[in-house]
C-alpha cells in the first residue's frame, strides 16, 4: 500500500492528525500494522527502516527526517502536509 494512503488511514482510524513533509512519503510503500500499537509506534513501524522521528504535539503527531537517507525516495517501505 502505498505510504501516503498507509498514513492517512492511520490518521482516520485514530482521530491522530500527522504532520508530514510530502517528500518523506514520496514513492514509499509501507507493511501492514498488525497488533495492537500507539499511534506514534505504528506510525514508525509504517516507515519501516526510514530514519525519521516521529514527535506527539498538541494537534498530532509531527513526522520529521533524521538524517539525509529519509529524504530519498523509492526506499521500500514509508512535507507539511496533514493527513485528515
């Protein structure tokens, strides 16, 4: 699935907005999430082995790279932007 609809229907499914850099999601897909996950562990586990943070604000959840490899897109798994 790709991991901007991955993302969005986590978002739905939680009440959880995130906040995301549309580059970080860009060509990515993401796994299933199975089990039972905060929002902010499911969030990552979607992002596979991307290296990005993941912060609980106020309004949701922020999505921010943590080193140059996030910003490359293609990787197999998944800019501001708010899923609904």
């Amino acid at each position: 699935m790709p991991l901007a609809r991955a993302i969005e229907i986590l978002s739905r499914q939680t009440g959880c907005p995130v906040l995301i850099d549309p580059i970080l999601m860009d060509g990515r897909t993401s796994a299933a999430v199975k089990g039972a996950y905060t929002p902010q562990a499911a969030l990552l586990h979607l992002f596979g082995s991307v290296h990005i943070d993941v912060t609980a604000t106020v309004s949701g959840l922020s999505v921010s790279p943590l080193d140059a490899t996030a910003l490359t897109s293609g990787d197999t798994r998944s800019g501001l932007r708010s899923a609904p």
